[in-house]
C-alpha cells in the first residue's frame, strides 16, 4: 500500500513507472504506465535503456486514498509474439471487458502494437496470440468518442521507428524527413467493434499552424515526436504529445478527430530526464494532467516516475501552460 497521492510527488515509489495513461473506469482512475527497470545496459538512441518486461496497474479510488499497485497484470513471456521492450501502453473499456494496447518489439526487431483483454481494470490481462495486424511503432493512444467508436493513435520517431515507415513498407535505413519539409505525423486507425484489430489502414494526422502550413520537420519546438493523447472538451478534440528533442507537452485541436490538428501551444516543459509523456483526464470535474520524469533516480532516463498535476483550461478553450520548475 502507497501513501495518498500529492501532486507532483511520484505516485509510487516502490517500482520505476513512466508513460501513465489515466482513464476513469469504475468510478476510480486507473492508472496505466510502463515499468522501468534498474538496470546497466545500453542507454542510446534507439532506447535500448528502456528494457522493460511487465506493466503493473495502479489506481486511486479519489485524490485522498492511497494508491493501490494491482502487481503484475501482464509479463513479456506471455506474449507470444513480442521479443522486448513493453513500451508505453494505454486501456479502454467496452463491450464489457477491459483492452490493454501496448507496443514491442516483434521476433524481428520492428516495433508492433498487440491488445490484450480483461474482465477487470486491474488485469490481469490476456494478450491475443498476435499483434495487430497493420500495426507498427510506438505509443497507442486509444479514444473513445462519444457515439462509442474507438479510434487507436499511435507513433513515435527514432527508437520508435516512425521514420521507417515512411512508404508504408517498414525499410530499416530509413531516416528523414528532411528539416524543411512536413514533419511525420502521428498515425490514427478505427478500432474494429471487437476493439481488436485495426480497421483499414492508418492514416497520418496533419500538425499545421495557425496559417494551415504543416509544421516542419525542422521545427523541434512544435513538430511531432511521440506519445500522442487525445481528448474532447467542449466538442474540440485536442491531440497532445512530445516534441522529444525539445523536452516538451504540447497540444494541438481539430473539430475532426481524424485532424487536421491546429498548433495551439504547450501543455508542460521540460522535466527531468530526457523523455516527457503524458494524459489528460477529467475526473469529478477537474481536469488532470498525470505525466513522469526522472526526479526519482537524478536524472536517469530509464529510472523515471510517475506524477499528476491539475490541469487548467482558459476561457477560450486554450490550455494553461504548466510551468515545471515552478511545481
Ligand atoms: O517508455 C519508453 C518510451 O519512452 C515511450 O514509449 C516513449 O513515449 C518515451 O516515454
């Protein structure tokens, strides 16, 4: 049993956690992160130090109950198609049951999106045989609208391949694109009824900025790098992420979940440690940003923790930027 949850303190301190993806489900927020495990292997572009095998969930029935670490609700050698590395996942109910999307490398290397199933938020959860086909890269984000569609968000450069996906085959060589021209989007797909495969192919979203221009791959401080978000607020879906190199949670909207998405500003900058990623979630009628650094181990990049913070809109429907040093 944890201590009750204070803002901008880690959630637990008993296990490394990164990547929180943050759903009310059953009256209580669940939380999903990744697993960071303490380890001295390789720390590289390519995120090699992030080597994790197993994701536990926790939860928090209100922001004044302890939060609670459900164990492990899925381990790497149940997976029968996964080789390493269980990167940031996230959930979604429906059809009474509980689906844990999450992102490993296959038997050949190439980063693939899997499901698995539950009866209960907390796991533990069963992982289908297969990943989903037509999957590939990092980081699924899953949002349900309002008529209960689901659609899957997913994509991340660097470690996370997106960059190799560029024609649509998976070409290991590839890199790009180049600093003037469009940077790559983050991927979106309808999730089939079953909410276990990928209907049709993915699409790329569109980033542009307040003139409509895409937003180029040069332009570090805005352009698209992974662990895409989305949500709906007064009818406006909001599509946020890191910008990686840069250090930030930045936000986009579209009235289209499907995009384009309109550059609107940042949502967090940077924290300790070299990755920032997030979610967004209301709960009792305020708005929650849970997000990680690396406060936890000084600044080790693969030992990070779990945080939240309150979240707030302006009266326009902008987001309030939260200033990290300042918390
Ligand atoms: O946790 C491993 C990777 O680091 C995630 O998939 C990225 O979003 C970054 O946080």
């Amino acid at each position: 049993m944890n201590n009750k949850p204070t803002p901008n303190q880690p959630l637990v301190t008993h296990i490394y956690t990164a990547d929180p993806s943050a759903h009310v489900f059953e009256g209580k927020i669940y939380i999903y992160p990744s697993h960071d495990l303490d380890h001295d292997g390789p720390n590289n572009d390519n995120g090699d130090q992030y080597a994790m095998e197993d994701y536990h969930v926790l939860s928090i029935d209100n922001f004044d109950s302890p939060v609670v670490d459900h164990g492990e609700a899925m381990h790497l050698k149940d997976i029968p198609w996964a080789s390493k590395q269980l990167w940031a996942p996230d959930a979604a109910y429906k059809n009474e049951t509980y689906y844990l999307y999450y992102p490993a490398r296959d038997h050949d290397g190439i980063f693939r999106i899997g499901v698995a199933t539950s009866a209960s938020p907390a796991g533990p959860f069963a992982p289908e045989p297969t990943y989903m086909e037509g999957s590939f890269s990092i980081d699924p984000a899953v949002f349900m609208d309002d008529d209960n569609q689901a659609f899957i968000y997913f994509g991340g450069l660097w470690g996370g391949q997106l960059e190799k996906w560029q024609t649509g085959i998976f070409k290991p060589d590839e890199t790009g694109p180049e600093q003037e021209t469009p940077a790559l989007g983050p991927r979106v797909a309808l999730l089939s009824d079953d909410m276990l495969s990928i209907q049709g192919v993915p699409q790329e979203i569109s980033i542009v900025d307040e003139n409509g221009l895409p937003i180029t791959a040069g332009d570090e401080d805005r352009r698209y790098f992974e662990g895409p978000w989305v949500h709906k607020h007064n009818g406006w879906y909001y599509l946020s992420y890191s910008t990686g190199t840069t250090h930030k949670l930045v936000y986009a909207i579209s009235q289209n979940p499907l995009g384009p998405f309109t550059f609107k500003g940042t949502i967090l900058t940077p924290v300790i440690g070299w990755t920032t990623h997030h979610s967004i979630v209301e709960f009792e009628d305020k708005w929650y940003l849970f997000y990680h650094d690396s406060s936890m181990s000084d600044g080790v990049n693969h030992k990070r923790c779990v945080k939240y913070t309150e979240l707030h809109f302006n009266e326009d429907g902008t987001i309030k930027t939260i200033h990290y040093n300042d918390l």
